[in-house]
C-alpha cells in the first residue's frame, strides 16, 4: 500500500514524521476516521460530506494500489482489502445520498487501523 500513501500525501494527507510505510497508512486512516467520528453521522451538513469523501478517496487510491501487480501483499489479503474498499466506496455513496450512516465506515477503518498496529485479536 506504499503508493497508494505516496498519492494520499499528495493528496493533502501528509504526515510531519513518517517512520514506516504501515505508520504512514495508520496516520491516513487516523486523521479520516477522525473526521468521521467527530462530524454527525448522516451527510446533512458539510462535515460529514467532507469526511466521506475523505474516506471514499482514501479507499479508492488503497484499491488501484492493491491491483497493482507489484504489490506485495498476500492475494487474499489484497482481495479481501479491495471488497472492503468497494464497500467502503458504495456505503459513502449511501451516506452521501443521505440513505445510511457513518458508522459502518467507521467501525471499517478502525479494524484496519488495529490490524496496521497488530492488534488482529483485538
């Protein structure tokens, strides 16, 4: 996933310190989660929007980059993270439509955001 964090700090993403590449992804997911669970859960107002988008550009640039042939990951791995992204991706559209809720998204992320710092049993 290291290019896609190259394109998200492009993006707007940046870190001030990045250690590792699994830092840097955890501080991605950080700062969108963040945004979601500090704005109201339904897409009413511009916070909210904003955080999904975040959030759905953040797991569209993850995609493209876990397609990649050269990454590295595990092909289950990779596959599993790409139905979350297309997930994420269709859920954000639901919140922006103002048919669902933020909390799937978030409670997605912050899996993540556990299994980037091992906490997998967690």
């Amino acid at each position: 996933m290291l290019n896609a964090v190259t394109q998200l700090t492009s993006h707007g993403y940046q870190s001030s310190t990045l250690r590792t590449a699994r830092d840097a992804e955890y501080d991605i997911f950080s700062r969108v989660t963040r945004m979601m669970r500090q704005a109201p859960r339904r897409a009413d107002n511009p916070d909210t929007i904003q955080a999904v988008h975040k959030n759905s550009e953040l797991w569209t640039l993850l995609a493209a980059d876990l397609a990649q042939p050269g990454n590295a990951l595990p092909d289950e791995t990779r596959a599993g993270l790409i139905s979350l992204a297309g997930f994420a991706i269709r859920h954000g559209q639901a919140v922006m439509a103002g048919n669902a809720q933020t909390d799937p998204l978030i409670d997605i992320n912050m899996t993540v955001m556990r299994g980037l710092r091992g906490d997998v049993g967690a």
